[in-house]
C-alpha cells in the first residue's frame, strides 16, 4: 500500500513539473514573440536607420503620386517590386511622408508572413511547428527592419 502511495505521489509531481515547465516555456516564447512585434512597432523609424533603398523607393511612389513622369523602371533597368510599391503608395498616399511610412509596407507583409505561415503550418504539420516557425520568423533580424 505504501508503495502505491508513493507512486502516487510521484505522478502528481511529476505531472506538475511537467506543466510548470509547459507553461514556463509557454511565457518565455509568448515574451519573445511580443518582444519581436513590438520592436516591429515602436522602433519603426530608428531601427536600424533609413536605408537608401527605403528612400529612393518613397521617391519613386512620391513621383507616382504627384503625376511626375516616370518610366517604371530602376536605374538598374529591372521594375520595381510592386508588392512593394503598391502598400507603400497606399500608405503614403494617406501619412505624410515620414521615415514610419517608408518600412510601414515592409512590417505589413512581415505581419502578413508570421500569420499565414502559422496558419498555413498549424493546419498541415502541427501547432508546434507552426510556433517554431512562428518564434523564428518574428526574430529573424531581416523581418525585423
């Protein structure tokens, strides 16, 4: 009889710890992920500085928006990314323009990549993986600015 007890009781904290470190993990990636979409946002304009490829394209779309005669091709000959321009033509023919404005359609369509790319894997190989991918993306550097 002491013997099941003891069994018992080892389950019961067994299982404890296993959720302790569930839910520890849990809040630890959860601060990771909110750490990494609110560097998306309030460091919007000053991390890491405005490039000058942010600029030329604010240029560009600027050009578009007043009427000014433009070709539709960069100076290197090839056409603009219009997954680019077009959300960038879109918000900055509401703001004024601003540093925030140039990388607005940058942190659109890497918000828009974590949220299919969770959707996309959770329905195909799992939540977890998903999580990862979700974890990974947030904090890669490139999705960042």
């Amino acid at each position: 009889m002491l013997f099941n007890a003891s069994m018992l009781i080892s389950r019961v904290s067994n299982s404890d710890s296993r959720g302790s470190t569930r839910f520890l993990l849990i809040s630890l990636y959860g601060g990771i992920l909110a750490l990494a979409l609110l560097a998306r946002f309030v460091w919007l304009d000053s991390l890491p500085g405005v490039n000058g490829d942010e600029a030329w394209f604010g240029v560009w779309v600027e050009g578009m928006l007043r009427d000014h005669r433009w070709g539709g091709m960069s100076f290197t000959a090839r056409p603009p990314d219009p997954f680019y321009l077009g959300p960038l033509a879109m918000v900055q023919a509401i703001a004024e323009p601003a540093p925030w404005v140039l990388r607005m359609a940058a942190l659109i369509s890497g918000l828009a990549f974590i949220i299919v790319g969770y959707a996309g894997l959770r329905s195909t190989i799992g939540q977890r993986s998903a999580w990862v991918f979700a974890l990974l993306a947030a904090t890669t550097p490139i999705m960042i600015v």
